[in-house]
C-alpha cells in the first residue's frame, strides 16, 4: 500500500520540556522504529512531519538575540521554517537510516526542502490567527508593528505575539521530484512543517509568512502521490466525541456524513482534532477507494489491520 504519513509534534518531541537537540533526536530514533513497523509490513511511505515548537523557538531564539545586539538579523518567517525542515529532516532521516540498517531493509532516505503553494486570496490573510514567537509588552508590540510590519495580538494575558495566517495547500512546487523519488520506492519526507508557504506569480515564487497546517499538506502531497491512505499518527489510539467528558465515546470508524455531523456539532477543537478530521475528510472524497486512518504514533501498523485508530470512510 501507498501511504502519506503525517507525524504530529508528539513524534519528534515526547517531552514538550526538553527543547534541545538532543532530546528531539533521541524521540525521532523512536519515532523510526514505529514507521519501519510500518515499512517491514511492504508499505511505501512518504512522511510530512509540524516544525510548531522548532520553527517558534527559532523565531525566539533570534528575537532573544536582538535585544541583546540589534545589529543581529532577524530571519523571514518562511526562512525559519526551511530551517526546521532541513533541522527536522536531517534528524528524522538518520533515524530512520539507522532503523532500516538494524532490519537489514535497504532503502533510500531524503529530504526535500519543499515550497508549498497558497493563493494571495486566501481568506486566512485576512485574519491572521496563528502566534510564533516571543511575549511582548503592549509597547514593544506596537513599535513593532511599526518598524517590521507585524500583526501582534494579546495572547491568554501572557502577553503580544506576532500572528501570521494559516492558509491552505494547494500545490507543491517540488512535487515532481518528491513523485520520483516515491515511485522509486525511496522514503521521501517533505513538506515538513506544512511546507515553506509561497505564492506564484507568474514564472516565481516568492515566500510569504504563514503556517500551513501539516495534515493539510499531508492531504495535498497523498493526492499528488495518489496514495492509497493517509495515515495522520498522533498522540491519541481513536478519534473521540465528547473528548474528557463522562460520555466520551471512541470511534472505530466515521463515515463523511458523520464528519460533518460531528464537525457541526463542535466536538473537534480547532488547531488540534477538527484539522486532521478536515483533512482526512479531503483526502477519502478526492478520489474513489481511498482511505484515511488517525492512530497513535507507535500503534500505526495495528491502525493499518484494523486493529486500533479511526477510520475515516465513504
């Protein structure tokens, strides 16, 4: 089977405390084990993966060293995130490399700084949502305003932030090499954090700052690939309505219909379950015989029996 794999944040840091870079590669050796499960059964994949905590404490970590020297360079926000895609990449594919060579499966691994697509039109621009970066007193947010042009909001009381949109997918400048490597049978792992947001105009391509949400471009990539599943691993075994409630109730299944319901409903919280289920949806209606699972990161292989997850159907 042909399969997308989205990795949510729980793959590449397990303890959200333990920032460094030695923490994110000791979760993604153990990431690997469960996506050579997955290969060690005959699957082909191809791996999309968030950079949200990389790509805010890049922005952080230049911001802190500003105040410190002004004459430091603060980086666009489209050049963090090909930052995490490379940083993030380089991590998962060693981890990876070193998995298949214990199981003595010989297959290829790359990363691909990947660009994706949104249009200017997008009604996300409109009213950016997404926070990165650093808290700011209401004073430094409105000078910077100013002098960098950023949208700042008040966040929880903690604070001014910078928020950029969180336009959707809707091509992959890099898709005919990522299609070549798959078809090759190599993993491929790509658009990382969503990809690197870029608008076209006419024979360029210019970056822009915005967060694609990666189950998004997950469900873009699987169409390009024509996947046979998108499988969105992430820190939870089933899809549940009445989250933490008394009659919290886990569902093996959940058929289009019962999506909408639910989605109407309001049982899946923005930013975290009705993004996945949105994408799944997607995916399963852009062609016949497609399937959509979201499983726990290290029950991926039981999802794909049947066995554990929710699956998403016609």
């Amino acid at each position: 089977m042909k399969i997308v794999v989205a990795l949510g944040g729980n793959a590449l840091q397990s303890n959200p405390k333990d920032k460094s870079s030695e923490g994110q590669l000791k979760t993604c050796k153990e990431t690997a084990k469960a996506l050579v499960d997955i290969i060690e059964d005959g699957h082909e994949i191809a791996i999309v993966h968030g950079n949200g905590p990389q790509v805010g404490q890049i922005v952080a970590t230049v911001e802190d060293a500003i105040k410190v020297n002004d004459t430091n360079v603060l980086f666009p926000f489209d050049v963090c995130g090909s930052f995490t895609q490379g940083y993030i990449g380089y991590h998962l594919q060693n981890s990876l490399k070193e998995e298949l060579v214990k199981r003595n499966i010989k297959k290829n691994v790359s990363t691909i700084i990947t660009q994706v697509v949104v249009d200017k039109e997008d009604k996300g621009f409109k009213n950016p949502t997404k926070p990165i970066g650093s808290f700011y007193t209401k004073e430094v947010a409105q000078r910077m305003e100013i002098e960098h042009g950023y949208i700042m909001k008040e966040d929880s009381g903690r604070g001014y932030r910078r928020v950029v949109a969180s336009p959707k997918p809707i091509d992959i400048i890099e898709k005919d090499i990522i299609k070549n490597l798959f078809n090759n049978k190599d993993i491929v792992i790509s658009c990382g954090g969503g990809g690197i947001p870029v608008i076209r105009e006419e024979e360029q391509v210019n970056g822009v700052a915005a967060v694609i949400d990666k189950d998004f471009a997950a469900e873009k990539l699987a169409e390009v690939l024509d996947a046979d599943c998108l499988l969105v691993l992430t820190g939870v075994d089933k899809v549940c309505i009445n989250y933490n409630k008394p009659n919290e109730n886990k569902l093996d299944t959940i058929t289009l219909n019962e999506v909408d319901k639910y989605i109407e409903e309001g049982q899946f919280a923005p930013g975290s379950m009705l993004p996945k289920v949105e994408a799944c949806k997607k995916f399963v209606e852009s062609k016949e015989k497609k399937s959509a699972i979201i499983a726990s990161l290290f029950n991926g292989k039981k999802a794909l029996k049947g066995l554990s997850g929710t699956k998403i159907c016609e």
